[in-house]
C-alpha cells in the first residue's frame, strides 16, 4: 500500500532531518519563537517611525498594518501564540475592538505545514509506518488550524476519513510557548481596561484551554456525548470517531463529502435552499446551549456543513466538524444564566446585579460604575423585556453588549460565559446571514422558556 498524491518516501535526507531537529530543539528552548516575535516588533517599531515620517496618512494606516505584522507572526507560530490571538479576540472586556476584530481573522490565516514534517508523529501515535495504516493518504492538507491540520485518507477496508495531525513540536514547547505568552500578556496588560487578578484570572483560563484543546482524547470524547445529544433529529450529522486510528495527538473520523454552509454556490449545486438550513442550525444550538449544556463553541462556517448526497435538496443534514472548542457549563454558571434572564425580564436590577457578584463579574470598588452601565442596559432593552426582542434585533444587541463590556470600568466575564454568549451571537449572525427573513429569536423561543422553566 502506498500514499497517492506524489507523497515522498519516509526516508528524509539527512541534512533536511538535521535541520528538522534543530529547528525542534530552537522551538522547545523557545528562542524561535522569540526571534520571530522580536522581528515582528521590529518591523512594526520601523514602521512606525515611518509613518511618523510620512505624516497624517502615513499614521492613518498604521494600527491596521501593525495589527496584520502580528496576526502574522502569531498565524506562523500556531500552536499556543495562535491559540493566544483567537483567545484574546473574544475578550472583548480586556482588549480594544480594533485589536479584537483583527485577531479574529487567524481563525482563517494559519499556513499548513509538510505532510514530512507531520509524518513522524502520525507514525509514532499509531505505531506503524503510514502505509501500513491507510490505503491512500492526501499529502494536501483540507485544512490546516492553529494547532492541527486535517488531511484525507482511505482506510484498508475502503472507508474515507479526515485525519487530524496536531503539529509534532507543540508538546514538547509547550512550557517555553506558556512562558513567551505569560510575558506577552504581561506587556499587553497595561492596555486593558481590568485588574491585576482579572488578568491572571483570565491567562489562567487560556491556559487551561489550551491544554484541553491539545488532548485529541478529549475532543474525541467530547464529539461522541453531542452525537449522543444529538442523536434523535435526523438532519443533524457528527462524524463517527476511528477509535481504532486515533490517539491523543492525532483524530481520525469517518469523512463525509459535504458542501460549506455559507457556499451559495456549492448549495445551490446540490439544490439546497440556505434558508432551510436555519431551523435546523437553531434546533442544534438551542438544545446544546439550553439543554444538554455541551456545546460546539466554534461555529463559524469552517465548521458546518451541509452533507452532499442523493435527497439533500429534500432533506439537507448540517455536519458539524472540530470538536476541539467545546464547553460544558458548570451547573452553577447555567443557574446564574438562567436567573439573570429572569432578573432581565423582570427588569431587576438587584437581583441582575447580584448574580454579577457571585459571578466574580464586578471588581472590587467598582459596583457603582457597573450598576451605572447596566440600568442604561435595562433602559435601551425598555419594556420588551429580553424576549420582546426579535430575532433582527439580536444582532444590535450583540454589538451593544460589546461596547458595553469595552466601556465599562471593573467589569469582566468570566470566559466560560464570554464564550456562551459569542457562540450564541455566532450562531444570529451565522442564521441571519442564510435567510434575513427568518425570525431566529421565534425559533429560540421554545428551547428558551424550557431552559427558564427548569428547577435546581
């Protein structure tokens, strides 16, 4: 059996391998990662001194050029200082919009690595040589990810499958990446907006997202309970995990071919109405995110597809792929969710005020300046109360939310409930964006007032 697609022999020369492991050893010691960053302030040091030079319009286009130096270097890092950028652009209450908004993008600018450079590891976790575990291997990858790319292969009994390959230094750099990050956040510090504890509090959860995120192990887990949640609607699809070619750092699924969510083109091909697919897209999310308390927190349109096979025109099944972003809500974060809905509907602001308190969500000395921003909340949602809100008016709300959290002295989040909240926002605009017309907050309402309803 061997490898399509040209892929090389295992045998690597010995300079390349030489060069391979000194590149490994600069990266576990950390200065490859410290060069690269030095050279990105570098040039962005430079770049600023000529935009000083050239005047208004030199100094006009800097923010955003300085902010694409670093989604870059961060992009090419992967790994933790990826991890870093698309963590630190959900905390909307610790960084500007500007600077949130462009690390959004490394979501889409991760550069793929070398099938070569990713092979030894394959080998290693599943303890044979590549041929002799697929019958075909695609050395392109289908995408490539801050922490893995993805390639497709061929089992030896004929299935297709996606296997996920975590990049080979990230284990072994780990320590030296944490430290490199601790010292970044500590720079970046003094131009947030919270407290010295916010801020260790709020590493301390990147951290342990990260080396969550890097446990296969437990995304394989975590894919097989929502398949299990998700089991009784028919239109909804979760690859079945290989347990049989999977490992810690590598997850190996069943492959399904399917059509992006957002692929106007690709849909219409396989006579699929956008529109059809929000019902099903809601009945997804509201059961994960109100019922089970599991939920896929990553749902951008890399992440959701439509199944392309014979009926889809008739009755499309969304596919959710990448489990590796996924949160379970402690039992005391749903209540204090679920009784702030309450205290919102009752427009209670007391009562709102003290599930932020046992929240942790207001610093010390600052409830005064807090209690402020949220009557002004509770006055722009007015008597509508926050069901009275439909499903066009969500989206606003999600950007006032934002300026809220930015503007607002001594309040923070904590990001377990940031991240329910951003996948929930994801989730309107993701909705919106397939069919404008669809009232998203009609189709939320019943999973809603169940969750409401529910007693501790």
């Amino acid at each position: 059996m061997r490898p399509t697609g040209g892929l090389a022999p295992h045998a690597a020369k010995k300079p390349v391998a030489a060069r391979k492991t000194r590149r490994f050893w600069l990266r576990r010691l950390g200065l490859l990662q410290a060069a690269r960053l030095a050279g990105c302030a570098l040039a962005i040091a430079w770049d600023a001194l000529l935009a000083g030079v050239h005047g208004a319009q030199g100094r006009a286009g800097f923010p955003r050029r300085a902010a694409d130096r670093v989604v870059s270097a961060l992009g090419a890092l992967k790994g933790a200082f990826a991890k870093l950028g698309q963590f630190a652009a959900h905390r909307v209450d610790v960084l500007p919009r500007s600077t949130t908004e462009a690390l959004a993008s490394l979501r889409d600018q991760v550069p793929p690595v070398p099938l070569q450079t990713l092979r030894p590891l394959l080998e290693a976790e599943l303890g044979a040589p590549l041929e002799a575990c697929f019958e075909q291997f695609e050395p392109e990858p289908l995408g490539a990810a801050s922490i893995a790319q993805v390639h497709r292969a061929r089992l030896a009994d004929g299935r297709l499958v996606a296997v996920k390959i975590q990049y080979p230094w990230l284990r072994s750099s780990l320590a030296a990446d944490l430290r490199i990050v601790r010292a970044l956040w500590a720079l970046a510090s003094p131009w947030g907006t919270t407290d010295s504890g916010a801020r260790r509090q709020i590493l301390s959860e990147f951290e342990t997202g990260l080396r969550e995120e890097l446990d296969f192990a437990r995304e394989a887990q975590m894919a097989a309970e929502i398949a299990t949640n998700l089991a009784g609607d028919d239109q909804i699809a979760v690859p079945r995990v290989v347990a049989s070619h999977s490992s810690a750092r590598v997850l190996t699924v069943e492959y399904q071919a399917a059509v992006p969510i957002t692929d106007r083109l690709g849909l219409a091909r396989i006579g699929v109405d956008p529109g059809a697919l929000v019902p099903i897209l809601m009945r997804a999310y509201t059961q994960q995110m109100f019922a089970d308390g599991l939920f896929h927190a990553d749902p951008h349109p890399g992440n959701l597809f439509v199944v392309d096979e014979p009926g889809a025109a008739e009755k499309p099944r969304l596919l959710f792929v990448d489990f590796g972003l996924s949160r379970r809500l402690a039992p005391a974060l749903r209540r204090e969710i679920r009784l702030g809905i309450h205290a919102l509907l009752r427009r209670d602001l007391g009562a709102f005020l003290g599930g932020m308190d046992r929240m942790g969500m207001i610093e010390s000395g600052r409830r005064d300046d807090v209690a402020r921003a949220v009557t002004g909340m509770f006055q722009r949602i007015g008597s509508r109360g926050a069901l009275g809100v439909s499903g066009r008016e969500v989206l606003p709300l999600k950007d006032e939310a934002k300026t809220l959290l930015q503007e607002t002295p001594g309040l923070r989040l904590p990001h377990d409930l940031l991240l329910y909240a951003k996948t929930l926002s994801y989730v309107f605009a993701l909705g919106t964006d397939l069919d404008p017309e669809v009232d998203l907050m009609k189709l939320s309402l019943p999973s809603v007032l169940r969750f409401l309803a529910e007693k501790d």
